[in-house]
C-alpha cells in the first residue's frame, strides 16, 4: 500500500522515514531486506542525515543502550518481545555494517545515474561516459565553436545573424552577439521548453527551418503593418476634421485626443500603444468630447468626427491580442533560427566529450522505462526493489516522477509497502522542475486506495512562532484566493494551506517572539544590527542567528554592513575557493603565463617576485609551482588559513584536467564562470547569511529576516507558451513554441492563459517561500521589511487586498489588523507578539566541535599534501574548515565607550567561548590558542585577555571553583527535563554530595539571570543531590551574586 505522508515544517519527518525503513527491516525475516529498499531524497546532507538516523536506532535498538522510541511500536505492530526486536536489529546492523554498498539510502539523482548506467548500451553511450552537471558550460562551449566556425562560405547562418544583429542596432541600444546567442541556447536548452514540447506532440530535437520562420515573420509583420496603416488613417481623418473645424485635439475634454499624433506618426513597423482608458469611454460619448462651457465645438465636428473615433475603439477592443501578440512572436524569431547550428554544435561536443547532461539523462531515461516492464529494469539493475520511501516528494520534477511511477506500481501489485513523504507547502524550487501537483494531486488520484498521514505536532519552535504562523499563513493564502476571484470559496491557494495549522509540542510550550520592523529602504541594515544586538543580549551567541534572504545581493550587502560594523559573519562567498588571496593570485599568475601582454598580471608578477612557470608545464604541475613560490615569497602567510580555499581550486583545476586536458585558455575563461565552494562545517561564533532557498530542511534558534518586500506576489518570467492562434490570421502561418516574458502587459495578448497559470503558480511559490524562511526559527523570527506606501497603507484600511504586490504589505496589514503590540520610533514601526526567549535556558544541544579530528596514525590533525614536500605546514586542510569573515581583527575589545556597545556585547560571547573550554586553570592558555586560530581574537589581543582570565580564574580558585580534579568539574553539559526541556549550566562543580553552580555573565546586572540559575538547580536537586548552591559570576567586574 502507497503511504502518502503530508509532513508540515518541524513536524518530524525524518523520525518517522527513519521510523517506517526500520520497520520494514524488523517485519521482514530476511537479515537482508535492506537490500531490496530504496530510500531517496534530494541532497546528500538529507541522504547522510537519513542514513545515520537509521543506524543510530538500529544501533539503540541492538545494544539497549538507552531508551528507544520506536520499539514499543514495532513490537506491537511485529507482535514481537523486546528480545526478538532488539536480537532481530543487531543482525541487521550487523549485515548493514559489513555490506554498506547494498544500503540503499541515496540522492535521486545517484539512483537515477545508476539505473542510467545499466541501459548505457540501450542509449548507444560507452559504458565509460560520465554525467555533466554544469549543462551551462557546455552551451557557453558550444556557443563559442558556432562563433568560431562562422566564415563568409557559412551561407545559412552567417546572412541570418548578419541581419538580425542590423535589426537590433536598428531599434536601439547596445548590442553584444556572443551574449544574445549564449542567452538563446540557454533559453532553447531549458527543460520547461522540453517538456511544453512534449505535452504537445513536439519534437524536442526538431528545429524550425529558416524558411518558415522567414514566413512567421513575414505573417507578424503583416499583422502589424496592416493595424499600424488603418490606425494611422484613422488618425488622419480625425485630426482632418478636428483641422476644418478650427479645432486641435488640445481642445477636447483633458486633452484625451492628443493620442491621435502618436497614431497619425506610425511607421510599418512601430509598437504603437493602447489609448488610456478614459480616451475609450470619451470617444464613444460625444457629450464629454469638449468641456460644457464650449458647447459651440461640439457642434462643429459631430456627427462626423464620431466614426473614425468609434473605428479606433473598435479596433483596439478587437484587434489588440492579436497586434501585440505578432510583435511578441516577431521577437522570437531570430532565436529560433540559431537554434539548429546551436543544437548540432552542442550534440558534437557532448559525443566528444563522452558525456550526458544530468537534465537529459532524466528524460532518456523516462523514455526507456516507459516501454519497458518493471523485471527488466530490475534485470538490468541487477537488484530488485520491493519497498520504495520518496523524502521531499514536493520537490520532485514530472520526469522524475514518471521514471518511478512503473517501479512503485509494480511494487503496489506485489503487495509492497510504499511511503512518499512531502510538504506543499514548502515547493520552493518550480524553477528546477519540481511540480508540486504531484504530491497534491496526481499521485493521490492515481493511486486511489492509498493511505493519508498528516504529521500535526511541531516539535521544531516554541509555541508564539507556531501559532502566529497558523493564523497568518490561512489569512495570507485566503487574501491570495480572494486576488484571484474567489470571493466566497476557499480557492486551490487556501486548499494547499489547509494543513497549516500545527499543534506545539509539550516541549515547546515556552512563549517565544515574532516581531517585525517596518522602516525606509535605507534604515534597514541598522535595523538588522540592531536585532542582532538585541538577541544577544537575551544570551543569544552569533552562531545561533542566521539571516535569511531572497537573494544573494541582498545577502552580500547585509554581510558587508555587519563586518564593517565589527560583528563576524558567515556567507556562502566566505566559502567559494575566490575568496582566498592566494587563490586569485595563482590564478591571475596563470592568467600572465596564458598572455605575458596583460600589464596588470605582469605587475603582480614582478610585485611578488615569484618565477613565472613555462606555459608548456601540464596545469596541475603550474598551479602547484606557483604555490611553492607563493609560499617561499608571502611574507604575510595568507596561504596558511586558507588550505581549504587551496584545495578546493586544486579540485576544481583537476576535474578540468581530467576532462578538457592541458587548456590553459579554457581552464581560466571556466574559473571567470564558475566559483567552486569548499567542503567545510564551519563552527565557531559568526552569523550566518544564506539565501531562505539555501537555509530549506534547517532550523536556527532565531531568524532574521529583512527586505522582506523582495517576496514579491508576481515578478515577470520568461516561459516556453503556445499562443491561442485559433480563428487568427496567424493561425496557419504561426503556431508554435515560444519564449515569452510574461508580464501584466502578456494579459493583452493571445498568450493571456499563461500569464494567468504563471501568476498563480508564482503566488504559491512565494507564499511557500516566505513560509519555508518563517518555519526555520525554533525560538524566535524577526522580519524587517520597507515601509508600505502611504496609499496603500489606506487602502488597507478600508480592507481593499487586492492591491497587495508584495508578503512585506501583506505582513503590515495583518500586524495591524491583529492587535500586534505596535511601537513608532522615529521613522520606524515595530509589532510585536510574545517575547524573546533567555537562550541560555533553551540552548541547543550540539556536537563539541572542540574535540580532536584522531586518525590512524594518531596526528591530532592530518594533513591533505598538495605535492608540496615534507616541510609544507598546510597541515590543517582536514581540521575542521572554520570559515567566516571578521572585522580587522575583531574590534571587540574596544574599552572606549563605556555603554553596552556592539562591540562589547560580542566581546562578552568571545570571553564566555575561552571560559567554556576551561575545566582547569591549566587550559586557558590552549583555549586562548584555539580563540586566535578561529579569529575570534587576534594576536596583539591576546595578552589582555589573558591577564583579565587569569585574575577572574585566580578569584574562581579561591572560591573552590577550579579544583585541580578534571574529574569534578562539568562544563557546558546538557541537562533534560521530564518534558524535553534542555538546560545547559556554564559551570557545576561536585565536592562529595555537595554542587556548585556557576553561570558566567558578562555586561550589567540584571535580576532575569537569576531565575535561569534557579531552573539549574532545581533540576539537580530533582537528580538527588539535596546540597545545591548556585552563583552568578559577573567575571569582568568579579561581582559574585550567591543565588542559591
């Protein structure tokens, strides 16, 4: 039976996946019924998370170790004992264990790619051929050798680029040929345009002969000759009669006829545009021609000036989809003509190269397994699958699907058990293909008996974040139906929010905050600072905010504010091999050996006093020479924190290698394109700055979110449409595919229907994006968004909604609407409802990523050797890949303002990271070393903060806080409470049955913190020990409050 599980944000969804493989495992008597599981999802980080899931309760279950929530469950289900359960979950760990390739837990992609291998000779590919994820290099690629082939004898191509690129001159603007035709291959490539192709009957590889699309054009522009003519004359006419009158069309009512210059002026081929709605309901009331003052003109033109008028409405009321419709299709033919050279070039490349496009590889697929049986495609797989679990199944694409569909059927038929797993509500990626409707729709119609799950609890955010998004998102997708005319009904918007409303965990019964800022443009960088501020002084540490925005500019520009501001932060750029100084200088000295002309390259040359390497040198043995000298010249040593940033250029320079050869020329023009991330977990205290596409299946203690207005409710979008010719001139001479811009202006053309699809789609897609960036707080959300216009904030008012063009409106309004506790401060007005939370009371349990990476050989850290020698010193390449961007050194020791600054906000969380690591005296010094290597201090700062540790920890061993016994101090460790609380004292120090509390502040006073200890300490006295004292250490000033 098929399970189709609706899985709303934070609701579980990988316990219960993990939940129904482990199952599946224990029911069967075969120790081997992984081997005939597939588990899929789309990353690999979800693909690890799922597997480790699996064996951490496997693992539980087989040793007993400790409590396991599934095994009541499956020994009821299994009507199993505890022995069989747990006796059953050892021989399957066991057999997982010792044939690890046989587990089935992959991307869809991998298990795609696999399948595809087995038919390689079905395809006609060598068995050797490899899959090319960056489909866009090689249209570049391709586009390039279309260019280069170009000589006067190419008599098809090179007349029709000739005239098109006259054309464009000719309408004005700039012009870049290599440019437009690499945006036209891309745009022909699309994989919207294949399947548009498919659905009607098409072709995919079948290319439109330059004769016909000469007809096409010649069709359109008789379309809009013909209207620009009758439009003109009608012009004519009535400014003739206006003329004999005495009259010009400056003296009608408002002036309204002036239009008719612009129509008398037309040329052939001129874009004209519709008259204003008022020239429309005038012309065809003679009475409201002329002002009532001057009734005497009136009388001097009509009746006759009243047909050409009523012929000028008529004609725009009849005629306009069809004229605006030819100018839109008349643009698309010179991309279409390119399109055979552009397809042939890209086929011989790919053949040359020996690969297939991941995008291809999924329809060739489809075609295959759509004429064959399910045995067969087990037979070529050499396995064979019984139970299939789809995770994310809302971002699955149509392809996809169709490339599982006779799998799981089969399976159905052979009494397997089936789960997809999914969310609608978070598709978010429509523009990689993924179609929502399948989980909403299709599959749940097509298998009609299939059983529905929906996971109703949210165990991911306090009780404020889920309640407000219950009530906002059912508000906001019902005001999105009522935008799209239904009045009364709940429309296919509010159906998909119909699960919306969650219920909060027992865990997370604690109040939480939403708040939102609404400000001028410019105010909102300092906004986010000020948040930030704010949250940290709730106990809050910079790695547990993470901000969250549409777009990586507005992500680039909010990094930068907060650096030059002196706060760490954490981008996606601190991660790409070009943010490293001596990767762009290698590359830019390679750069000088591909042309020795470039004087800038050649200055930096000479400015380092490296040697340049022979351009005959293989590019692996270059890049490596020039590293050596980097590292024999650079007095400055950038090159020491930035291995991975080195390692992954390496990667890069060798995957090219590997598959282009020696090209010098090529490898850089590829590195101009691309920008390679390293492979690192970064830890440390900084904020992170990500896109909410990037942040999709994590959560963070507290979110920010600014320029919210940028989720906007529609934003125009190119899209592969058929026109509705029917009945047309143009029905014969110009059916066919097009790439059209969708617009507000498309709602006048015959491409209307799909203007209108596009905007519903693109509504989902944004409310489920703003959903998806709202769902990732556990503690708290803070938006930050422009201040709505002063019409609009009327119009709200006055309940008009329809006027909504971006979530930011839709936001203010329901704040407002909502009895939010609403404060005005100068030019901003901030709503709020519950309160942010004292983080050290809700603190997250994580791994210590303090502990050692031990290896083999027992080096603490082992090093990747770039083929540098014995002697190199990039030993930490495998550390730990601690990234983020600090301010010059960290300012956050400034003492020049005695105020709780930024500075010395952050200052306290950096003190707190060095005391945490200190279980004894002794450790300060290598906790002081490891602060300077993760940048949270610098050299010069070192001594102070040394000498200000020491004295506190001296006073600390006075109070017998810092015992020379390891064994008698816990730091930072996590204490759970009955409801699933978490608690995490700074410092608890045991003396026989006796406990010490300690809990380290830094800044002023505040009477909050002493509940907090409370909390510690009653929950060591509810494990038994009845001598508990509890401190508050304010460890700059040494002030000691005894709390308990």
């Amino acid at each position: 039976m098929l399970t189709i599980m609706k899985a709303s944000a934070g609701s579980g969804k990988t316990y219960n996946l993990a939940k129904t493989y482990i199952g599946l495992l224990i029911k069967n008597a075969d120790p081997h019924a992984y081997r005939h599981i597939l588990a899929v999802t789309f990353t690999n980080k979800a693909t690890d998370e799922m597997k480790s899931r699996i064996l951490k309760e496997l693992h539980i279950l087989a040793t007993r170790a400790e409590k396991s929530d599934y095994l009541a469950g499956l020994m009821k289900d299994n009507s199993m004992t505890r022995e069989q359960v747990c006796k059953r979950a050892q021989t399957v760990l066991y057999n997982i264990l010792h044939d690890y390739s046989a587990f089935a837990v992959s991307t869809i992609d991998k298990f795609f790619q696999q399948t595809l291998k087995a038919f390689s000779r079905e395809i006609g590919q060598f068995a050797s051929y490899q899959v090319e994820l960056d489909r866009d290099s090689l249209i570049a690629e391709s586009v390039d050798r279309v260019l280069d082939s170009l000589t006067e004898d190419s008599k098809d191509l090179l007349p029709w680029l000739t005239d098109n690129v006259l054309d464009q001159i000719q309408q004005g603007g700039r012009y870049n040929l290599e440019t437009n035709l690499l945006d036209k291959a891309l745009r022909l490539k699309a994989q919207q345009r294949m399947e548009a192709m498919k659905r009607l009957g098409m072709d995919p590889d079948a290319v439109c002969p330059k004769e016909r699309l000469r007809e096409i054009r010649k069709a359109c522009r008789g379309v809009i000759s013909t209207f620009n003519n009758n439009m003109k004359a009608l012009a004519d006419d009535a400014l003739r009669i206006l003329t004999a009158a005495g009259l010009k069309p400056e003296d009608t009512n408002r002036k309204f006829m002036t239009v008719l210059y612009d129509y008398q002026s037309l040329g052939n081929y001129d874009h004209a545009q519709a008259p204003k709605e008022s020239f429309m309901k005038r012309a065809l009331k003679p009475d409201e021609w002329f002002a009532k003052t001057k009734p005497s003109y009136l009388g001097s033109v009509y009746p006759d000036l009243a047909a050409p008028l009523e012929d000028i409405c008529r004609m725009w009321s009849a005629d306009s989809r069809l004229y605006h419709t030819a100018f839109v299709i008349d643009d698309q033919v010179y991309g279409l003509g390119v399109a055979a050279e552009l397809d042939k070039a890209f086929k011989q490349l790919m053949k040359e190269k020996n690969v297939l496009c991941i995008d291809d590889s999924n329809t060739i697929l489809r075609d295959i397994i759509d004429n064959s049986e399910a045995p067969f495609v087990y037979e070529k797989l050499g396995v064979r699958f019984d139970h299939f679990l789809l995770d994310e199944f809302q971002d699955t694409s149509s392809i996809q699907w169709d490339n599982f569909r006779a799998l799981i059927q089969d399976s159905e038929s052979k009494g397997g058990e089936n789960l997809v797993v999914g969310d609608v509500k978070q598709s978010i990626y429509r523009w990689r293909g993924s179609d929502w409707k399948l989980l909403n729709e299709t599959v749940p119609s097509m298998f009609s008996r299939h059983k529905p799950v929906t996971l109703q609890t949210n165990y991911r955010s306090l009780s404020t974040v889920v309640k407000f998004n219950n009530v906002f998102f059912k508000v906001a997708a019902r005001i999105l139906d009522k935008i799209s005319g239904y009045e009364k009904a709940v429309g296919p918007i509010g159906r998909i929010y119909a699960d919306v409303r969650q219920e909060v965990a027992p865990s997370k019964q604690g109040e939480g905050s939403v708040s939102m800022t609404f400000c001028p443009r410019e105010d909102q960088l300092e906004q986010v600072r000020q948040a930030i501020l704010k949250v940290v002084e709730s106990g809050a540490k910079l790695s547990e905010i993470a901000i969250l925005v549409r777009g990586n500019k507005s992500g680039q520009e909010i990094a930068s504010y907060l650096i030059d501001n002196g706060i760490p932060v954490l981008t996606e750029e601190a991660l790409k091999a070009k943010s490293a100084l001596t990767v762009r200088r290698i590359v830019s000295l390679m750069s000088y050996v591909d042309n020795p002309d470039n004087t800038v390259n050649g200055f930096l040359a000479r400015s380092l006093d490296v040697k340049i390497p022979d351009s005959s040198m293989s590019l692996i043995d270059m890049a490596e020479a020039l590293l050596r000298e980097l590292k024999r010249t650079d007095t400055s040593q950038a090159w020491r924190g930035e291995a991975l940033h080195i390692q992954a250029f390496m990667d890069f320079l060798l995957d090219y290698v590997s598959s282009n050869g020696n090209d010098l020329r090529g490898f850089l023009r590829l590195w101009d394109e691309k920008n390679p991330s390293i492979s690192s977990s970064p830890s440390g205290e900084s904020i992170k700055v990500m896109t909410i596409h990037k942040s999709k299946g994590l959560d963070f203690p507290y979110v920010i979110l600014p320029f919210v207005e940028n989720i906007k409710l529609y934003k125009p979008d190119n899209h592969w449409c058929e026109p509705e010719l029917q009945g047309t001139v143009l029905e014969e001479s110009a059916a066919g595919l097009y790439d059209v811009t969708l617009s507000g202006a498309s709602a006048d053309t015959l491409f209307a229907k799909h203007y209108e699809k596009e905007r519903f789609l693109q509504q989902v897609d944004n409310i489920n994006t703003l959903y998806v960036a709202m769902t990732r707080a556990s503690l708290g959300v803070h938006i930050i968004a422009k201040n709505p216009p002063a019409s609009q904030i009327k119009a709200f008012s006055e309940m008009v909604l329809t006027g909504f063009t971006d979530f930011s409106q839709m936001l203010y309004w329901f704040a407002d609407r909502t009895g939010m506790t609403r404060r005005e401060e100068g030019a901003s007005l901030t709503y709020s409802v519950g309160n942010i939370p004292d983080f050290n009371m809700y603190r997250k349990s994580a791994l210590n990523d303090t502990m050692p990476l031990v290896v083999a050989d027992g080096d603490e850290y082992p090093s990747v050797p770039l083929n540098f020698g014995p002697e190199d010193e990039l030993a930490d390449v495998c550390e730990r890949g601690r990234l983020k961007f600090t301010s010059e050194a960290l300012n956050f020791f400034k003492e020049d303002n005695e105020d709780m600054s930024s500075s010395r906000r952050v200052r306290g969380v950096v003190l707190h990271d060095i005391l945490s690591r200190v279980i004894v005296p002794e450790d300060l010094e290598a906790s002081l070393g490891r602060a300077l290597h993760d940048g949270e201090i610098d050299p010069a700062q070192v001594d102070s903060v040394r000498d200000l540790l020491s004295y506190a920890i001296d006073a600390g061993i006075g109070r017998g806080w810092f015992p020379s016994d390891r064994s008698r101090v816990i730091n930072e460790a996590a204490i759970l409470d009955v409801g699933g609380g978490e608690y995490r004292p700074d410092r608890v120090v045991l003396e026989g049955s006796r406990v010490i509390i300690i809990d380290y502040k830094f800044g002023e006073q505040n009477t909050r913190y002493a509940r907090q200890v409370l909390k510690y300490a009653d929950l060591w006295k509810r494990m038994g020990y009845k001598d508990v004292e509890a401190e508050l250490w304010y460890v700059e000033t040494g002030d000691v409050v005894k709390v308990l």
